[in-house]
C-alpha cells in the first residue's frame, strides 16, 4: 500500500510516500518511495523533493494555499519526471496519514477520518489555534482531491500522552477552568517519543512494560517524555509546546506573571506576548542570533560569544533538570535518549547534558558519543546504570504504519 503521509503548517506541507503493508511492517521493510517539502506556500513557492532512485530536486511554482500545493505535489509524484515507478496516476497513492496536531482529550490514538472525527478534529481548534485549522484545510484537499474512497487516517501529537495521570496532566489552577475550557497538560510530539521508546525495546529486546526510560526531542521544538511501562507519566510540554524545555525559538518554562509584566512595560497585547514567547525567545532569544544550535555552536567555537555560551548553557541545564524531575516522578529510570535534530546530531549538547548526571548513575562513554551521530547507539559505558541512547526519531515511519494499521483495523502494537 502506498501512503503519503502529510505534514502540514500554514505555509508549508511535508511529505513522505512510504509503501508499507502488514507484511513489511512485521519484516520491518517499508519503503521509503520519495519525501520532500513544498515551502512559502501563498506565493512562489519552492518544492524540493527526492527519491531513493533520483536525487534531491528544487523547484518553484505558485501556490496560492494547501489545495493548491496538495495537487500540485500529487500531479508531481505522478509525472515522468519525479522517476517515482510506482506510481502512475492518482489512482496508485492508496491512502494518506496526517499528522495532527492537537487531539484533545477526545483521541487517545490514530484514527480514520470519517465526519465525526473530523469534527472533533475541529472542536480542538480552540486549543491549537495555530495548527489544527492547517491540518483540517489539509485533509479536506486530500479529500477532494483523491476523492471520498482513498482512506485517510490522523495520528496525533498528543495521544501518545492520554496515559498522563491526573496529578501530572492537571494545573493548579481552579478546577472549573479545567471543566469549562479543557486547559489541562497534553503533551505533544507524542508520534517521536512513541517511535523512538519502540525502537529502544526494540534494539533491547525489552517488552513495552519493560520500557522505562527518559525520551528527549531535542530538535527546533524540545521536549521530553517520562515513559514507565511503555506509556508516558509525564511530560514537558504542556497545554500548548510552548511549556518545558528551551526550543529554538519558545521559551520554555518561566514565570507565567512575566506574561503581564512585559505586556504592561513594552506595551503589547496578551496575545503579541504570547507570540514573542513562541517566535522571539528560546536560543534565538538570549544570543540574540539565531535558533539553529549548529550557528550557535560554530559561533561559541570560532568566538565564544558570552550569549551565545549562555544560551547553550541555559538551554543543556533545563533538559539536565527535568532529566532530573522525571527521575523522580518515575521511580528511577533504565535510559535517556536522545533524538530530534540535535539530539541525533550534536555530541557536544548530549555531552553537556549528561555532565552532572554521574549522580544518578551515567556514565558518558566519550568514544561512543562522538561516533553517534544521526544513527541507532548506545553513547553510555557498559556498566553505567542509567544508560543513554541516541535513536533518530522517524515520525513519518509511525505514522505511515498507523494508517495501515487503521485500516486493517488492528491496535497499534508500537
Ligand atoms: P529538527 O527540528 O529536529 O529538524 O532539529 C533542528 C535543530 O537541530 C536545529 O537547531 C539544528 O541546528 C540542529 N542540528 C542539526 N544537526 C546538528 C548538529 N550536527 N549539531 C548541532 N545541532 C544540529
């Protein structure tokens, strides 16, 4: 079967064509078919795009919105000219997986787009307003233009955290304000910590039950998961992904009494702050630079910039933190692991954040750390009692196996 799994953001849609089945699920022989991303949707946009059997291609066409861009990518993959073979026509993408976003408290794993679900898709705009709408104009393209019969499927962000018990999900806030307007922790990334803690039993040979451990996203958007069992008992991200760890461009977690202060001093609104403290802050935010960790790290090389230092201090200190916190919340845990774009990639923030945690029984194995980079290894000594991992996240991969596994109607084993 081959599903196209859709990512979609306000002015950009990523994608991954993935032939997978039952079979090649259980042999662990999906086929990556091709995968790229339409950017600047909304004017000239840029494409870029490649296959296993043609290399990485770039180019431009106007895109007024989804629709638009959703055709356009179709009519592609479909034409001579991508070299994609198995797919002739429309007619050969057999389904499609989106990842969503926000699936509130109503869904606690993938789902089939039928109306209802779709409705409740939309009852969770109030709570990511930013994003659901995009995924909802995504599926609605899809819809109409592979027509009503290909299955669709939305696997969301949150879900993977529906096990969160109430005392981890649950603010100290009056409690009708849970009641009326669901503001509660939800949790998000749920799709990377779900992949990369199946693929550490996985290389283990654990059971899920076995599964304790300590997952770190740490890409543009951070956060961390605290899996006992298999399932999540806490989580960094909260209501929104603007809570917890610092992020390339997000704040993390401060003082929500700041949120006045500077409305009041700089003069801008609630919702102008709450933008600053998702698009101004994080790394970009104290060096004053940029949010790409790999700048920042070439720039504390070549000139150790105070902020810039401090920025990577700061932000390798919270996650040590809340390595910290989730220790305790969860009893103690087998493993860390890293993944996201500089958790797979940068020896150097691994390092840091895991000095300090010989306390706690990891013990860094220097070598093995630095030969990690962006693949599946072990980066703890032997006889380390917490170890630490790196697993590349494949969000993608789990979402394409949840749509065939929805469709077929099974559970969803990882
Ligand atoms: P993601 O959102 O998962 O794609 O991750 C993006 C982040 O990963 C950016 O901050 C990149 O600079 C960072 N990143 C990617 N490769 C490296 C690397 N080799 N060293 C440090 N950071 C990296």
């Amino acid at each position: 079967m081959n599903v196209l799994v859709l990512n979609s953001g306000s002015s950009s849609l990523k994608f991954q064509l993935i032939a997978t089945d039952r079979e090649r699920i259980q042999k662990n022989a999906d086929e990556r078919i091709c995968r790229g991303e339409v950017e600047r949707i909304g004017g000239e946009a840029i494409v870029t795009a490649e296959s296993e059997k043609s290399p990485r291609q770039k180019f431009t066409a106007p895109l007024a919105d989804l629709s638009a861009a959703l055709e356009y990518l179709i009519r592609w993959i479909a034409s001579e000219e991508s070299g994609i073979s198995q797919v002739q026509s429309a007619a050969d993408i057999h389904a499609v997986g989106h990842r969503v976003v926000h699936g509130g408290e109503m869904f606690s794993e993938s789902a089939i787009i039928t109306d209802e679900v779709l409705k409740g898709i939309e009852d969770c705009i109030d709570l990511a307003p930013l994003h659901n709408p995009n995924n909802i104009k995504c599926i609605r393209a899809a819809r109409q233009i592979l027509g009503p019969k290909v299955p669709q499927v939305a696997v969301f962000d949150t879900a993977f955290h529906h096990s969160l018990p109430e005392r981890a999900y649950l603010y100290a806030l009056p409690y009708h304000l849970y009641r009326r307007h669901h503001i509660r922790r939800y949790g998000f990334h749920g799709t990377s910590h779900r992949y990369v803690a199946y693929r550490y039993r996985v290389l283990r040979n654990l059971t899920r039950e076995q599964t304790h451990v300590i997952t770190l996203h740490l890409g543009n958007g951070c956060s961390a998961a605290a899996i006992r069992g298999g399932y999540p008992v806490d989580t960094s991200m909260g209501m929104t992904p603007l809570e917890g760890l610092v992020m390339g461009t997000r704040s993390g977690d401060i003082d929500p009494a700041i949120v006045n202060l500077i409305a009041t001093k700089e003069g801008l609104s609630p919702h102008e702050v709450e933008m600053l403290l998702n698009t101004q802050s994080g790394l970009l935010g104290i060096s004053g630079l940029t949010n790409d960790m790999r700048v920042l790290q070439q720039e504390l090389k070549d000139h150790d910039d105070r902020r810039v230092r401090l920025a990577i201090e700061v932000f390798c200190y919270r996650a040590r933190k809340y390595i910290g916190a989730f220790l305790a919340c969860m009893g103690g845990a087998d493993a860390v692991v890293f993944t996201g774009g500089i958790g797979e990639n940068s020896t150097d923030i691994r390092a840091r954040i895991c000095t300090g945690l010989e306390w706690a029984g990891l013990k860094l194995d220097k070598n093995r750390n630095e030969h990690a980079i962006g693949k599946e290894a072990q980066i703890s000594t032997d006889d380390s009692n917490l170890k630490a991992f790196v697993i590349p996240t494949d969000e993608e991969l789990l979402i394409a196996r949840d749509t065939v596994r929805c469709i077929a109607g099974e559970p969803h084993p990882s």
